[in-house]
C-alpha cells in the first residue's frame, strides 16, 4: 500500500500534476482515434507535415494579436491543400510534396520567430509544456479535441472506407472529397488542442504510435480503436507518473511509454507469426 500511495498517488497531491494528467488523456484521446485513420490510410507523414508547418501561423498570430490556435489552425490548412494542389498538379510525388511543404513552412516559421520580439518561449511551443497548462487551457483543449474525437468516431465507417477504396465510396455516394477535406480539417484541429500540451515535434509520435499499436493488435477497425485509446491513456497516465519521478519533461516520457507499447506489440505480433507459420501442415 506504500508503494502504492508513493509511486502511483502521490504525484496528484499537486494540482499541476492532475492538471498535466488531465490534458494529456484527453490529448491522447483525440490523437488516438485520429491514428487509427492516418495509419491505414497511409497518412502518418500527413500528420508530421501538417504540425511543423503550424509554426508560422502561430509567429502571425502573435503578431496581430488572435488567438495563437487560430493562426495554427489556418496554417495546418494551408499546408494540407498546399500538398494536395501540388500532388494533383504535378509529377511529383506525394512524400516529396509533403517534405517540401512541411519543411518549407517550419523554416518560414523559425525565421520569423527569431525576427519577431515575442514573449511566447520556442520550446513550449516546440516541444509543450503539459505541466505548466491551466484550467483555461484544459477547458480550451476539451472544446477542440472532445468534438473532433466524437466527429471521427461517428462517422468512423464513411472514413474508414474512404480511407481502404476511395473508388467504392464514390460509387455508393459517399463525398469523398469531403471526407478527404474533412479529415484534414480534424488533422488540423488536432494538432492545435495537442499543441500547448506537446507541441509542434511531439505530436507526431502521438498521432502515429496508438493506431499502430492498434494496427499491430488486433484486425478489426472497432478493436483497433480501442486498444489505441486504451495505449494512449495508458502511456499518458504512466508517463505523467513516471515524469515526476524521474523529473523529466511529462510529454516526452509519454512517448517512451508509447515507444515501449509499440516494440511490445511489434513483438508480439512477431511471435504470433512464427507460430502459424510453425503450426502449418508441411
């Protein structure tokens, strides 16, 4: 019972703490559902572009006085349509327009934070800071992050086959381009309600690692989603833990867990292939 009281409860006797805790399960809430649909659809480099190109959204922002989510929100959009105007008008290809673009945005982003006297820190906004958020910024992330995950979850089956056959979708009249925006747009407003939390680098390994997960486990889309949910809030909870422990930064403790959640599920889906390959008559 020491131990317990030690390790697991007394890290929420402070109220940063339960404050850090509490954003980071809803952030990994939102982020895993999100995964889900990235990784089967391919779009996990998306979701790295898509976060590094907020930064000069948030530099404008700052500079005309809005909202810092507001200038996030309208870059991540930016650079989605950017990538799909070039892929659809070029010959090149569609990793390489993301690599251009992403890249591109977040050195225009670094520039103009150097040049710009700003009293917003370059790595909270880089890398988070989960444990210094407010109850204001909690309420802020639940209005983005608890919508968009209902959003995806109620629509889970029109974006899941857009996501497998875009063609089959047209056919039975879904609208695809829709879906295919509409995705971008919850991207988008994932990465901003991750984004005082995590950060602009962090974010990817959550928006890749629960779906993979996932995707490791189990081959049904429903069971999929859950044990990503079930990844996220785990690795949230125990790196939040372990963080204060250890005294190290919470988000990127977080996405050890998940890293270690990820070679164990890796491992296991290893093993269960060598035994059915064993296991199969000569």
């Amino acid at each position: 019972m020491s131990l317990i009281q030690d390790w697991l409860l007394a890290p929420f006797a402070h109220e940063f703490m339960l404050r850090g805790l509490a954003v980071a399960v809803m952030v990994g809430l939102v982020c895993a559902v999100l995964s889900c649909f990235l990784v089967l659809k391919g779009w996990s480099l998306m979701g790295d572009a898509v976060s590094h190109a907020v930064l000069p959204g948030i530099v404008l922002a700052h500079i005309a006085s809005l909202p810092l989510a507001i200038g996030a929100f309208a870059a991540g959009l930016t650079c989605a349509f950017g990538i799909g105007y070039l892929k659809e008008n070029s010959r090149v290809k569609e990793d390489t327009v993301m690599g251009i673009v992403f890249s591109g945005m977040f050195a225009l982003g670094l520039v103009l934070f150097v040049k710009v006297d700003s009293d917003q820190h370059l790595l909270h906004i880089l890398f988070g800071n989960m444990l210094g958020v407010t109850w204001g910024d909690i309420a802020e992330t639940a209005l983005i992050a608890l919508p968009v995950a209902g959003i995806m979850l109620a629509k889970r089956r029109d974006f899941l086959l857009h996501a497998f056959d875009p063609a089959h979708a047209r056919a039975i009249g879904l609208p695809v381009r829709a879906l295919h925006f509409g995705l971008l747009a919850m991207l988008a407003l994932t990465i901003v309600a991750a984004l005082k939390a995590v950060g602009i680098i962090l974010v990817v390994a959550m928006l890749i690692a629960p779906g993979a997960i996932g995707f490791l486990t189990t081959r049904r889309f429903d069971l999929m989603l859950l044990v990503a949910v079930a990844a996220a809030v785990t690795s949230s909870v125990a790196g939040t833990i372990l963080s204060f422990h250890l005294d190290v930064a919470t988000g990127p403790c977080i996405v050890v867990v998940q890293a270690v959640l990820f070679l164990a599920a890796l491992a296991r889906s290893l093993l269960r292939a060598r035994r059915l390959v064993t296991a199969r008559p000569a």
